[in-house]
C-alpha cells in the first residue's frame, strides 16, 4: 500500500493551505494535521489554557498567541524536534496525511527525512495566491523551490478543488508509473 505525506507550504497566511490540506485529506481518506497541532499542548502548559480554548479564542483571532506559538516552534525546531516531525509522531496508521504549518526549511527537510524513515513518500505542494495582500508572515523565503507541486489559488473554492484533485491524480499517476517501470 501506498504511503504519502502531502505537506503544504506558503508564505503567506491566508494563501489557502488549510483547505488544500483538509481538501487532500478529505480525497485520500486520509488525516489533515498542522504543526500548530504539535505546538499547542506546550503553549497551553505554559499560559494556563487548554488547547480547546486556545483554538476556540484563536478562530476569531488568528492572532491571539501567535508571537507564542512562532516561538515555540522554533523552540522545538532547535531542540532538533521540530513541529512537523513531532505531527508525524502524533499520527499513527494512516496512509495519507496532508500537513500544513511548516515554516522553515530546516523543519521541511527534518520532516520529510521522518517521513522517509516511516515509510512515506513526501510530496510538498506549495500554494500560492496572488491576489493575497497579507503580510508576508515569519515563513522563511525560498520554500517554494523546495515544491514538487504548485497550486495557483486565484479564484473561487470550487476552482481550488479541482486544482487539488487534478494535482493529486497527477502525483498518483507519476508514483504509478515509477512502480511499474522497477
């Protein structure tokens, strides 16, 4: 059985990582995990919180302890167990998991080592969105040459989908091919 990581970058916020991932975890069958998933069990210990109610203050204020969380994930990526390594720890038994939230290149190359190790495959997919006029956020420049895959998110959800599936059958039919040319 096919194993994948699909890891979905940016560098911006706003660029449409989440729902690519929840989108590629929704077609594979699979699991959509972010780093701030690895993140926030630290950050809740330390302010007194539990991760619900972080996350339950954080949807209507992305802002609320984000200073905190770029910190301690580069906290954790300095301890040589960055956050994207630690998801991949957190998800057991599934053949397909879509993460979003790296942000540094370090991380992005620990990470798909672990993958390796696991027995995945590491597909990264960076999406980008032109029209995005957020700041660019703490996600270190040139991530996007390190991309297998780009998705253009420039128009509507429905748009973005199909730029997800067909990226997706693309990524099938290339893995395909190599197997049957061993």
């Amino acid at each position: 059985m096919k194993k994948f990581l699909f890891i979905v970058i940016s560098d911006k916020p706003q660029a449409g990582k989440t729902t690519v991932a929840n989108y590629i975890a929704e077609l594979t069958g699979g699991v959509r995990i972010s780093t701030s998933d690895a993140i926030l069990p630290r950050i809740a210990e330390k302010v007194g919180l539990t991760v619900d109610e972080i996350k339950t203050r954080r949807k209507p204020n992305p802002d609320f302890l984000r200073a905190e969380l770029i910190t301690e994930g580069d906290k954790m990526r300095d301890e040589n167990y960055p956050p994207g390594v630690a998801c991949l720890d957190m998800v057991n038994g599934y053949n397909f998991i879509a993460l979003d939230g790296i942000r540094r290149a370090t991380e992005l190359i620990a990470t798909k080592r672990s993958a390796k190790q696991k027995g995945y495959r590491a597909i990264v997919i960076y999406v980008i969105r032109k029209d995005n006029n957020t700041e660019q956020d703490n996600t270190e420049l040139g991530l996007q040459s390190m991309a297998h895959y780009w998705i253009f998110n420039k128009s509507d959800l429905i748009t973005l989908k199909g730029k997800v599936k067909k990226t997706l059958q693309e990524i099938d039919a290339v893995a395909n091919s190599r197997v049957k040319s061993l």
